[in-house]
C-alpha cells in the first residue's frame, strides 16, 4: 500500500530495520533483521511511504485502486480470481516435497 500523506512512528524494534536499495532504480525493501518481516519503508525523495499490506495486524477501511506494474506482471497473472482460495498453508503431498 501507498500513500504520498501518512507518517510512521516505530514504537520499538527500529534499530533491527535493514534496507536494501537497488542501485540506478527507485526499487527499496525494507524488512526486519530478526525474523525476516517485510516493513514500510518511507521514501521522502519521492513523497511515499509503502506498506507491506500483509504487515498491518489490524482491519482497514479502504481498497485497492490500481494495478501496478502490469506491464512487467508475470505471465501466470491472468484469471488468479478463479482459483482455488486456501484459508491456511496447503498440504503438502510427497510429490510436492
């Protein structure tokens, strides 16, 4: 998720963020050095601050927008609202492992 007006206070653990930008793109990641967690991640260079919508513990009153980066989407992106939706992790066959 997006947004170019909210703000983000870190009530603990902001020493343990570690970011990876790469080089010649606006491309950022930021994520927690402990357990691996993808984080929000502020960009004031270009007004935005971007939140992992899977981090947030708590419901939100808003929806979805846009599509981004269509035309670099993978090529198994088409019809994903037709498949089968899993409440938990799936199980795992012997063939799969």
């Amino acid at each position: 998720m997006f947004s170019s007006t909210a703000k983000i206070t870190w009530v603990s653990g902001e020493a343990n963020i570690k970011t990876f930008h790469l080089p010649g793109t606006r491309h950022m990641k930021s994520f927690c050095s402990d357990c691996g967690s993808a984080l929000p991640i502020s960009q004031p260079e270009v007004g935005l601050l971007a939140v992992p919508a899977g981090s947030l513990d708590t419901p939100i009153d808003i929806l979805p927008n846009a599509h981004i980066c269509c035309s670099s989407r993978a090529n198994w992106d088409e019809g994903l609202a037709s498949i089968e939706r899993i409440d938990g992790l799936p199980m795992m066959s012997q063939e799969m492992v």
